[in-house]
C-alpha cells in the first residue's frame, strides 16, 4: 500500500508544464477498436489507468506501443469481443470498449463495473442507450453481452436521463460505424472531453457534429481509417496544481493548458480574491491576500468539475468564514471529509452538501485517501499543514497525475512516495 509523506508548510512557488488529459484519451483509445488500421496517439499521460486500457486493447488483439507519450496501435490478426474481468474491475473507463467491441466483432462480453467509493455509478444509461441503438444486449452472472443488428434503425433519437459522460462517449463511438443511420444523441454531456472524442472519430473519418452542446447529431460511416491525433491537456490535473498554489499562499502557473477549460475554477477563485492571469496557453494563480469564503455548486460541464470538488474543499478548509460546497453529480463523494477533519478541518456533510468553516492551520497526521481525487486533495491539504501528513493508500494517485511528485518538488513542496513512485 502505497504512502505518500508530505511536509507542510511551502509555499508553492513557480511553474508546472500540464499532461494530456486522462480523461480524453481513455475514450479515444477506447474508440481505436474501430479502426482496423495504424492510429498513433499523441501527449498521452503516461498513468496507472492509460496502461490499464492499452493491457486490454492487447489482450483483445491489437498491438500496441507507448513511449515518450506517444501511443501506437496496429490492427493484429483477429480482434476478440471479451474483456476479461479482472481489469473492468480495475478500471470504470474500461466499459466504454463495450459498443466499440460489438461494432468492431460483431458481438462483446464485458463485465460490469462494481461500485467504487464515490458512488454506486451504475452503466444502465449506456445499456439503455446502447439497446436503443439496436444493439441486442443481455445480462448474465454480472457480464453484459451485446450483439450487433441484422440492420440498422435509419433514424434514432435517444434523450439521456442524465448528462453522463461515459453514457454520452459510448453512444457516440458506437454510432459512428452504424452506417446508414442518422442518430441523435439528447441531453448529451459537453465536456470537453467529448470535443476530442468528436475530433479525433472526424479525423479518423466519422461524421458528427453538436459534441459540446447538448445535442449531438451522428452519420454512420462504413469505415474509419488510421489516422495520428493530439490529445488536449488535462484540466484536471491543472486544476490540481492551481489550488496546490492558493492552498500553500502561493504562485503557480499552469503552461500548456486550454484556459477556456478552466472558467468555473478560475471564476470561484476570483470570488475568493485570489489574483488570476490568463495566458494564450497557461493561467498563473497567486494568493498572496486575505481570502474569501465561497458557495460552489459541482455539476456536469460547464459547471464546477466535480473531480475539483474535494480539491477546492481542502482549499476552503483554510479560508476564514463559512463555504459550502454542493455535490450534484455524485451522491456520495464526500468520503474524504472524515480524514480531513483528523487534521483539524471543520467540514460538516448534510446530504450533498459540505458546511466547511475555515480554521487557521491545518495539522498534519496519518490520514487515508479513498479514491483518486480525494488522494490529492488530502496530499495538498498536507503541503498545508502544520509538520508531517502521511496519505495511507495513496496509491489511488497515480491514476490520474502523471509525475506527480517530480512536478509538485519542483514547485517548491517536498514528499516522499514509499514504496517508490509508480
Ligand atoms: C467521467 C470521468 C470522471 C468524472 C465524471 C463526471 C472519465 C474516465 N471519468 O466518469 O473523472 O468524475 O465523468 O464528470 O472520463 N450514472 C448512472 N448510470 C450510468 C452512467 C452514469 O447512474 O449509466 C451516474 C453516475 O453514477 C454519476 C453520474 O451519472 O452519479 C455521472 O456519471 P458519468 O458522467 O457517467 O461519469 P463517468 O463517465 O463514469
């Protein structure tokens, strides 16, 4: 079990070049399973998850190639339509190879994803969505197996129930081979995620329009050929660095970054005072006043990022006054608050929202990380603190920040990784 050890009390100082985003290129190396021929992927973060997705597109037949951030897939001989257990378990984005595997074999077999610490997250929005598409799905013993039409619908209108991003990414990649038809995807999630899925599906030769509003329109094609595509910056992880800064009462630029993706950060920063900077490409936040506390809603895309959510939480725990914090896309994504409190933090949870009155100076203690984000907020809630904190199962990290210690290290914090970094 991993630890991470951080020494509180620096203030974070300097500049930080952010990766590609997970969240994009999982999607995209997911749709890859519908192009028979060579794809290079490029500025893919080299984390726990990514190699997660590139264990499987091998196990099903592809081969596969990754270095320095640049992903190679090459069509191998036959593609198979299961993916084993043991890794959907590992990874939720895992189910996404799901349409794609029945569109590119004809059928698939792929396990249900569990529950995991933020929340039931169920895939009935992707199997409904998916059954609407015509894709003849059945359940048994908990693997989900889909078979691809005789023929497809020409028309199909499908509303969402929820702006789901996994639900809206599944629906899209599985639609764009359905050739002949003419979807329409509703109350679709607009993150910008879903853009690159667009651009990269319209590169390789799909047909489809509307990703980043609501509605998106597909064409079916026949094929997709190999194309080379840049994955965009990860918000994510740049949102992470940001409040790295303001917790410490520090400088921090964020370089290579889209600022458009960062407004609902960049705007509840603003309302707490602290100074923000936009570049071309990179945002410079610096905290260096009295800050102000603030109400934030976390919703779907274009709201506040709910992977943001613990992260400005830790942030909050240290600003005098009262904030509250809104949970709307998860329903149980408060898991960190209990840890956090062991550092003198004064979070109340009352259904989905978090009372959180600031104190002067965090304490630092032993205190354990129940999923990615919530890793990260704790690690920065350390950087904080007064003395040593010690994140137990910290592990969680590195599957979303690439270089995570050699980045905050060079901003000026200090922590130990045990055992070594992954
Ligand atoms: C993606 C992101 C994750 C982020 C989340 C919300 C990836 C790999 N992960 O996750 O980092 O926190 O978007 O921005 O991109 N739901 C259902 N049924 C479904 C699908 C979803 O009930 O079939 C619910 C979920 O439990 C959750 C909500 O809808 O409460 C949103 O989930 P969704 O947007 O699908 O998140 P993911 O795509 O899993």
């Amino acid at each position: 079990m991993s630890q991470i050890i951080v020494s509180g009390g620096k203030r974070l100082q300097g500049s930080v070049k952010i990766s590609g985003s997970k969240n994009a290129a999982l999607p995209i190396l997911a749709a890859t399973v519908l192009i028979d021929e060579s794809v290079t992927i490029k500025n893919v973060p080299e984390l726990r998850d990514v190699n997660t997705m590139l264990s499987i597109l091998q196990r099903i037949g592809k081969k596969v190639s990754f270095e320095h951030g640049v992903v190679r897939i090459e069509p191998g001989d036959i593609i198979v339509g299961t993916v084993p257990y043991d890794l959907v378990g590992k990874m939720r984005a895992s189910f996404n190879l799901f349409g794609p595997l029945v569109m590119a074999c004809g059928w698939a077999k792929v396990g249900k994803p569990g529950g995991c610490n933020i929340g039931q997250r169920p895939v009935d929005y992707h199997i409904e969505g998916l059954k609407q598409l015509g894709i003849k799905i059945t359940e048994e013993h908990g693997d989900v197996h889909g078979e691809i039409p005789d023929m497809f619908k020409s028309h199909i209108e499908y509303t969402l129930p929820f702006r789901s991003v996994g639900a809206t990414e599944q629906l899209m990649t599985t639609a764009a081979l359905m050739k002949g038809s003419k979807i329409v995807i509703k109350n679709a999630a607009k993150e910008p995620e879903i853009v690159d899925l667009q651009n990269f599906l319209n590169k390789a030769g799909a047909r489809i329009s509307g990703a980043g509003t609501d509605t998106i329109r597909i064409e079916g094609v026949e094929k997709l050929k190999g194309t080379e595509y840049r994955v965009i910056p990860d918000r994510i992880e740049a949102g992470t660095y940001l409040l790295a800064g303001v917790i410490t009462r520090g400088t921090v630029i964020v370089e290579d970054v889209v600022p458009d993706h960062l407004t609902a950060l960049l705007n509840a920063l603003n309302m707490m005072g602290v100074k923000v900077e936009i570049g071309k490409n990179s945002v410079k936040v610096e905290a260096s006043g009295k800050l102000k506390p603030v109400h934030v809603s976390a919703e779907p895309y274009p709201g506040f990022p709910t992977d943001l959510q613990p992260i400005l939480t830790a942030v909050l725990t240290t600003v005098e006054g009262e904030s509250v914090i809104e949970e709307l896309v998860f329903e149980n994504r408060f898991g960190y608050v209990d840890e956090i409190n062991r550092m003198g933090a004064q979070i109340k949870v009352k259904d989905r929202r978090a009372y959180i009155k600031g104190i002067d100076k965090l304490s630092g203690t032993d205190i354990n990380a129940p999923d990615i984000r919530a890793a990260a907020a704790l690690v920065i809630a350390g950087m904080a603190a007064d003395g040593e904190t010690t994140v137990h199962n910290a592990g969680h990290i590195f599957r979303g920040y690439e270089k995570l210690r050699e980045k905050f290290m060079a901003l000026g914090a200090y922590l130990r990784v045990y055992p070594d970094e992954e």
